[in-house]
C-alpha cells in the first residue's frame, strides 16, 4: 500500500507543469510552446508534432503547458473554459472562436493571434477586419501566474 501511495505522489510531482517547478511565467512558457510549433502544416484532425489543426493546436499548447484537456472540438472547447471580462479579452493567451465556433486560436494582444490556419498552417495572423468580423465570443483557461 505504501508503495502505491509513493507511487502516486511521484506522479503527481511529474505531472506539475514546468513553471511550479522552475519559478518561470505560465504565460511565457505558453508563449514559447507556441514559437517551437509555429510554421506547421494545417491537417485536420491533427495534434501536432509535425501538423495540426486549430483545436489540436490549442490541445498541443496547453498540453505542453501542463494542461490535460480531452482533445475536442472548438464548439466543446468553447463550452468547457471559463468565460472572460472586457479586460481579458485581448490578454495574451484568452481563446479566441470565430466562425460560429468552427475556428479557434490563442490571443496575442489586440492586433493578432495564434492558430493553425488552412492555408498558412500554424502562424501569427493580424486581428485584421477579415477574423474580426467573424469573432464569436473569447474564453480563458485558468491563470497559473495568479495565486
């Protein structure tokens, strides 16, 4: 029993994302997650390494971040995170869905944002009028940087 119970606290200190463990920013290693995948192929129903699509990128960020999420849909990703207040709309890392929540993608301020993209694969698009007119609503997974 003890070594079953040793076994489970071991995972548990395993599983602690990398920013518990090394004093740095939740949000600044999501940010360099994003970096490493940047320039991939978009294939639907990808979850990385090597291709993705919008919501497996979302899944692979948050993933590496230490967050375990079902890999899912952006209409049930949008269902399941918090929703946000006017200031967190445009903070980096708020989830942003367009397209009647047929797309997602990760806020980087108010002039772009992260996602995997049919044409361009994973990339840095302008909040330009083009994925402006076709937000759909923002949500936001917890804030680790917060006590």
């Amino acid at each position: 029993m003890k070594r079953i119970a040793m076994a489970l606290v071991l995972a548990v200190c395993l599983s602690v994302p990398a920013f518990a463990q090394d004093g740095g920013g939740f949000w600044s290693d999501v940010r360099t997650v994003i970096q490493k995948h940047l320039g991939r192929p978009y294939v639907w129903g990808a979850t990385g390494l090597k291709s993705f699509d919008c919501s497996g990128f979302i899944w692979r960020v948050m993933y590496e971040n230490g967050i375990l999420t079902k890999r899912t849909t952006a209409r049930k990703l949008y269902m399941t995170l918090r929703p946000v207040s006017e200031t967190e709309k445009w903070q980096f890392g708020t989830i942003v869905f367009f397209d009647d929540l047929k797309h997602v993608g990760i806020v980087d301020g108010r002039d772009a944002f992260y996602h995997a993209q049919v044409s361009l694969g994973t990339n840095r698009s302008p909040m330009n009028p083009f994925w402006s007119r076709k937000i759909y609503g923002f949500r936001r997974f917890p804030d680790f940087d917060k006590k």
